[in-house]
C-alpha cells in the first residue's frame, strides 16, 4: 500500500469576512457537504424535458450576468493515487468585466495535487496571479494561461472544471456549453436531466441537473465515470459539480465543487486592484 498523502491549498478567501449581514440570493440543498448530493435519494430527482445544451448555456448566460455577488466554494479532490486536497474559494463580482475569483490549478505528475491561482479582472483588464508564475495578463478572448486548449474534452475536463466556471467572463463564451456539447458527441456516455425542488429557511429553491455516465460497454473497457452538474433553475446560477472515477484496477478518483451565493454586495474597490507586471 503506497502513503496516502494529504494536501490544503489556502488562498486569499480565508481572509476574515463578515457574512452575517448578507442577503442570500441562492440556496443550496440543506446539507451542503462535498459528495452528499449523490448519496441523496434517487426518488428526490424526476426527469425533466430541459435539453442538456440548454441548461449548459442558461448557465453560462446566467454567469456571465451575475452582478454584486459573492459566491464561497468548497473544492475536494481525491485522485487515483489517493492524494487529497482541498481548497476554499471566494469569488467577489461587481459585474462581467470587474471581478476577483480563486481557483486551483492541478499540477499534473508532480506531488502536490494543485496549486492556488486567482484572476483579477478591473474594468475589462485580467491578470492572472499565481504563486508558480506570478502575475501574468490573461488572453481575453481564448482565456490562455488559465486553462488547458483541449478542457473541454470528457477525459481533461474533471480535473479543471472549477477553473471553467468563470470563462463567460473572459470569452464571453462560457465552460459549461463546450464541455456539453462534447459529452453529447461521445457515444460512451449517456446523459440524464432531472429536476427537483429543495426546501429550507421558509425557501423553495427548484433545482435542475445533468448526470452522464459510461454506458455498461465502455465502463467495462474504461471503468466507470459519472458527472453530475446541479444548477438553480430560478436564476441557472450552477451549484455544485461532482465528478466520480473507477479504473479497471478499482481506482477512484472524486472531484467536487460545491458553491453558496449570496447578495446583493458592494465589494470595496481594494479586492479588485491589479498587481503590476513587467
């Protein structure tokens, strides 16, 4: 058995806040843990007639729209070797061309499963800060140096998914739809939309999901995927994305992102100040 080795990321989000006066915009399901959602009863979900597509680009429209908000994410990560890491994340926006949000960036082969990064966008301008290459302006239309080219295909998607939530910023093209669009091409997969409607603080919240698994075939040359994008269906704000993996030899691997909004929020100028750069 080889050393489980265990990894934290702490990024700027851990500085002290105070978020007791906030007005929250967005609900999650009551419990909002890493991984519940899947463990929740199948009967809380009903098929719905929403198209995959759709949902992903009501997603990115949404995105793209959200003004005044603060939205804190728990990112989990559990990879094959059994390396664990975890990272809080904030993201303060004013509106689509002023904003500062956290991310992780896996490292590959190396040992530590990520690194912390954070893009800070003012009045349009985006630079990207990270502590392995320092502070570096974002190409506004592909988003180079923040994602892989190919993050959009089924196998690098799962490891860079909470770096693609906000690329409606920077394309103004959005993560969700060209990730969809590939998992519909892919014929090892099939894809399930559901809805339901979570309670909690006098609130309904309806809420509306994509779930793609391998189909049996594939599974049994592959091993098994799942992928399972949750989202409201009030505001198609995303809430959680949670991703599953079993090898052949019984590897697993987990990737979950779960996300709280809350606003309206005048964020102090000071968040969105750019670092100089060379």
């Amino acid at each position: 058995m080889g050393t489980r080795r265990r990894y934290a990321c702490r990024t700027d989000s851990e500085l002290k806040v105070d978020l007791t006066t906030l007005k929250p915009i967005l609900l999650l399901p009551l419990v909002a843990l890493p991984g519940l959602s899947m463990a929740q009863k199948p009967s809380d979900w009903r098929k719905t007639n929403v198209a995959p597509l759709d949902f992903a680009r009501k997603m990115d429209i949404a995105l793209l729209g959200v003004k005044d908000a603060m939205g804190e994410a728990t990112y989990t990560c559990i990879l094959a070797d059994g390396s664990k890491g975890q990272a809080n994340l904030a993201y303060r926006i004013r509106d689509k061309k002023t904003y500062r949000v956290e991310m992780v960036k896996h490292a590959g082969g190396n040992a530590d499963p990520f690194s912390s990064q954070t893009v800070i966008s003012n009045n349009g301008k985006s630079i990207l800060m990270s502590r392995s290459t320092g502070f570096k302006p974002i190409n506004a239309v592909s988003g180079r140096n923040l994602v892989p080219q190919n993050v959009a295909s089924v196998g690098v998607w799962p490891r860079h998914f909470q770096q693609t939530v906000f690329l409606s910023f920077l394309t103004g093209k959005g993560g969700f739809t060209p990730f969809v669009q590939t998992l519909m091409k892919d014929k090892g997969y099939t894809i399930r939309m559901d809805s339901r409607t979570m309670a909690g603080n006098g609130r309904t919240v309806p809420q509306v999901r994509l779930f793609a698994s391998r189909t049996p075939a594939t599974a049994k040359k592959f091993g098994q995927h799942t992928i399972e994008i949750i989202a409201s269906s009030q505001m198609w704000i995303p809430l959680q994305v949670h991703v599953e993996q079993k090898d052949l030899k019984g590897k697993r691997a987990f990737y979950d992102w779960t996300c709280l909004w809350k606003g309206p929020i005048k964020h102090e100028n000071k968040w969105f100040v750019l670092p100089k750069t060379s």
